[in-house]
C-alpha cells in the first residue's frame, strides 16, 4: 500500500490527536473510584473518526502506535497486554460495523467499547488465573458502552463539521454512503 505525502500527513495529525487525548485522559482522576480503569475515551474519538477518515489499514497502525506509546509515556509497560489485543479487536469490530451501514456512530462506538472492556477482563482472567475478574465484566460493559454512546456523538458531530477534503461527510449525507454513516438506509 503506498501513502502519499497527504495521507501520511493525515495519519500522523490523528495520531498526535490520540496521543495527546490519551495523555490528558490519563491524569483524569477515574470518573467512578470503584473501578479505576474505567475511562470517558476521548481518544477513541479520534481512532473512531479515523476508520473513515483514512481507512482501516492506517486506524490500525495508529491504535498499535497508541498502546506502545502511551504505556510508554505513562510508564506502566504491563498495560500493553490488555490495551493492545482490546484495542485491534474493537477497532475490528467497529470497521466491521461501519462498513454494514447499519449502526450509527453512537451504536459502533457503545459496541466497541463493550468488546474492548471484554477482551481486557478476559486478559485479566488469564494473567491472574482466575475468573474473579469476571466481577467486574457487568458494570464494565454497561458504563463502557454508556461511555462510548457519548463518544460516538461526539465522533458522529465531528466528522459532520470536518470540511470534506480532510475527510468529512458533510457532503456525503446526500449519498448511499452518507446515509450509511448516519445509521439510515
């Protein structure tokens, strides 16, 4: 696949936009104490906007950039095992979605989310050799997906006011694709 000078210039834009939400988001005390890992996820924001954006191909190099970097940064390396097979598996499932039409942006990002929350507890599991992690896995996906509603307002209102040469829709509304996006045949 080759990238042009643009698209590169694209990707890396999105890249530094996930990285610096990511950072900020970190130092956000937890939104509810008892679960210290739960987050708004501004950054997928930016990693949702960017499957339409630049395509699935340079979203995914963006997410693996996005968990190396920012454990990393944040200095907690044992991150990674959770972050990373989370990360690919609910921007897969986000792609996937998107690509049917079907679901609105709030939907995909609550979906993505709740796989996300998934995998990272199932990791959990088999890093303690237990399944009390499995505890946490209701009240996980429900404010995960409760979280990623927000998110994908907030994805769905960003791509609506991007002019269309960085690759938003406004003037695909119109078309099959547009109304794809929007979640309406």
């Amino acid at each position: 696949m080759k990238l042009s000078t643009q698209k590169i210039s694209k990707i890396s834009a999105l890249l530094t936009l996930v990285l610096i939400l990511g950072i900020i988001e970190n130092y956000f005390p937890p939104i509810i104490p008892l679960f210290p890992t739960l987050k708004l996820g501004l950054s997928n924001v930016i990693i949702t906007c960017s499957i339409v954006i630049a395509g699935l191909f340079p979203t995914f190099i963006i997410v693996i950039l996005k968990c190396f970097v920012l454990s990393l940064f944040t200095g907690n390396l044992s991150s990674l095992m959770y972050s990373l097979p989370a990360g690919i598996l609910s921007l897969l499932i986000s792609f996937l979605l998107l690509k049917t039409g079907l679901f609105s942006f709030p939907a995909v990002s609550a979906a993505s989310a709740g796989i996300h929350n998934s995998v990272q507890i199932f990791v959990a599991c088999v890093v303690m050799q237990s399944a009390v992690p499995l505890l946490y896995l209701p009240y996980l996906i429900s404010l995960g997906m409760l979280t990623g509603v927000f998110t994908g307002f907030i994805c769905f209102y960003l791509l609506k006011k991007l002019p269309d040469k960085f690759g938003g829709f406004k003037s695909r509304f119109n078309t099959e694709e547009g109304k794809a996006m929007k979640g309406k045949k």
